[in-house]
C-alpha cells in the first residue's frame, strides 16, 4: 500500500510537470503571434480559472476572499489563464489547509493588475528574484510538492504582455503577487 501510495504521488508529480512544461512550450510558440491577443478582462479570467480549481479550494477547507473590479487588457487568452491558474494553484498548495487568499483585480492608473495573497510561508526577501528561474524551488517550498516551473510560466507570460510582477509579504502572513498589464482602451 505505501509503495503504491509512492508510486501514485510520483506519477501525479510527473504529469504535473509534463503540463507545465506544455505549458511553457506552447506559450513559447504563441509568442510570435500578435493576432492571438484580444481584449481580456482579468476579473473574468479569474472567475473562470477559480470555477476550475473550485474542487481543489474546497478539499484543502480554503477561505476565497475576492474583489474582482474590472481590468481590461489585451492579451492572448491562452497565456493569461495560464499565468492566473499558476498563481491561484500557488496560493492554494503553499498556503495552509483552512488558511486564506485574497485574489484582486482592477485598475490603478494605467495598469490592471491581478493580486493574489496567500497564508503560506511567503519567499525570502533575497530568494524573490530567482523562484522565477526554470526548475528553482525557494527553502520554504520544499515540503510542497511542485517542480519549479509555474513562476516561470508567470514571467513568461508576463514578458509577452509587458506586464509587471510585484512580489511583496501579504498581509495574509505568506506571498503577495502582483502582476501588473498595460489597460486596454477599446477605442471602436
């Protein structure tokens, strides 16, 4: 039964990993395709991609604090989901059992930006600039299962659609993300 259990977590773990570097992969051939990006807003997506990972904040007893504002951008579909589902599945994993996240969306200025805060342990002052490098996991995420891809989905995406990350301690107690877009103004 433990080998069994071993084996079950290592090839969740595997295809885990195999998803993000598809992921990856396939942003990275989008990238060249500017007709890809249309008009988004981050509060839908963010809707969305929560509707997805309903059963996961459920079984870990998580407590969703949400204030979805309007905050258009201009981006491909594909890659924006991706980078939001990357960090709501952060918050979740790292974050304890029964703890809090705080997901805002909105405008300041000229920018909509995405917020995600978490309970969790947060990242160290002088280990925020390299969780962003491909395979790196922080000291504080080495007792969560994970393979160090997803902020590198993040960045990527971000890069694509200049947009801006911001890494700050939450208020929660753990990591505050938050990424940053240029706003969209339909101007038909």
């Amino acid at each position: 039964q433990v080998a069994l259990a071993h084996l079950t977590t290592s090839i969740d773990r595997a295809s885990r990993m195999v998803d993000q570097l598809l992921s990856l992969a396939r942003l990275e051939s989008l990238a060249a395709s500017p007709q890809l990006q249309v008009p988004l807003c981050l509060a839908t997506l963010c809707e969305l991609v929560l509707a997805d990972l309903g059963p996961t904040l459920s079984l870990r007893g998580i407590q969703l604090h949400k204030s979805l504002q309007p905050a258009p951008i201009k981006g491909m579909e594909f890659g924006v989901a991706v980078l939001l589902r990357n960090l709501i599945d952060n918050a979740i994993h790292y974050g304890p059992a029964q703890g809090d996240i705080r997901i805002t969306t909105g405008c300041d200025g000229n920018r909509s930006f995405v917020q995600v805060e978490d309970a969790g342990p947060g990242v160290a002052a002088d280990e925020r600039d390299r969780i962003f490098e491909l395979f790196y996991r922080g000291a504080e995420s080495r007792t969560v299962d994970g393979c160090g891809i997803g902020l590198s989905i993040v960045q990527s995406v971000a890069r694509l659609h200049k947009a801006d990350i911001r890494l700050d301690a939450s208020s929660l107690g753990g990591l505050c993300v938050r990424v940053a877009f240029p706003v969209f103004v339909n101007a038909g």
